[in-house]
C-alpha cells in the first residue's frame, strides 16, 4: 500500500497573497448574500496539542510532537478549550520549543489543562470579509430580460501578515444579518468540516 497524502483545499506559499480563499454557498447552506445589512467575516486558526500539562501558575507550554510550531509567531493568541472551560493566552516568545505566555487574556481565567489537550492558534480573528455574486441574463416567458444570481461566493483577500508563518491552517466564514444594533441570525461556514483547510509552505516568496 503507497503512502497517502494530505489533501488541502488550498496549498499556498509563505508570504504569498493568492490564490484568495473562496467558498462558494450551497444550497444546503441556506443563505442568500444578496440579502442586505449582512456583515461577513473570516477567522484562521491552526491545531496543536499541549505535550504535558500545565497548571494555573504555568507561564510556559510545549506542543506535542512540536506539530505547527512554525505557526506560531510573538502575539499570537492561543485558545485552550474543553467543554465549558476556555482560556485565552498571549505568546510572549518562543525558545526554540518552548513557548512563553501571558495567561488569563481577553478576560479568561487561568486553568489547569491535561496533557494532550487540543490548543488552537489564532492567527486572525473575524477579519472582514468580502462577498462575490456572479450573475446570468436570461428571458423570461415574455420575453423580458431577468437577472439571477447564478453563484454566491465568500472570498477572503490575504493580508501580508496572514501568511507569514507556515502550517496547517483551518479559515471559517462567519454571516451576520443585522437589523440595527440587534443580531437577527449567524451562521459559520463551511457547517460540514472544521474550516477550510490551507497549507502554507515554508517555500517564500522571498526567498
């Protein structure tokens, strides 16, 4: 039996700023962005797991197997969470595999967390996002020209920073209709998967 490889759904070098991410809406999605006063972004984050477990006082963790410490970069939040429990932490610095953090952020509390436990790292947070509706003409029974949207699309436009740091990385959409200062409805996509699934190549472009 041969050896299996990865399928992303976008591969991309580092410090490259295309291919744009692009999710197109389905039918099972429910989701009309012709519609208006909808506000649309994304958030990109990649997955690790702690090597062993730290306590309250810890100001320092190790990622098992050093899996996506790459990814990792000063200022960086990272998100622990289990159930009902989440923590977010700022990295600080990285020594070689040790990462340096400031705990209890973004008014979390400090906690105990196991060995194992899965951490996301998070690159950007609900960045703004844009909208791309293509259209087809056709004629109607009357012979009267009607106008339809023939694809909807989410599309994310890479900032520099975004793809300064290689990895494996999951970006998710997220939909809001608004009405006023009131949220009607929200709905992440893709609903089916993690996120959309983007590896980052340590092949620069400055290189």
């Amino acid at each position: 039996m041969g050896c299996t490889t990865p399928n992303y759904d976008y591969t991309i070098k580092k410090n490259d700023t295309k291919p744009f991410i692009k999710y197109t809406i389905e039918s099972c999605d429910d989701i009309d962005l012709t519609e208006e006063n909808l506000i649309i972004t994304a958030s990109m984050w990649a997955d690790s797991n702690l090597k062993n477990k730290i306590t309250t006082t810890d100001n320092y963790f190790e990622l098992k197997n050093n899996y996506n410490l790459e990814a990792i970069k000063e200022e960086d939040y990272i998100l622990i969470k289990k159930f009902n429990s989440s923590e977010y932490m700022l990295v600080e610095s990285i020594d070689e595999t040790k990462i340096n953090i400031q705990r209890a952020q973004l008014d979390s509390n400090a906690q105990n967390w196991s060995k194992n436990n899965e951490i996301k790292i998070i690159k950007f947070y609900e960045v703004e996002a844009e909208v791309d509706i293509e259209y087809n003409t056709s004629l109607n029974v009357n012979g009267e020209e009607e106008t339809s949207a023939s694809s909807q699309n989410l599309v994310y436009k890479w900032r520099d920073e975004d793809t300064s740091s290689p990895g494996v990385f999951f970006l998710e959409f997220k939909v809001s209709k608004i009405d006023g200062d009131q949220v009607l409805w929200t709905k992440k996509l893709p609903s089916h998967k993690e996120g959309i699934s983007i590896k980052i190549t340590n092949d620069s472009l400055e290189a």
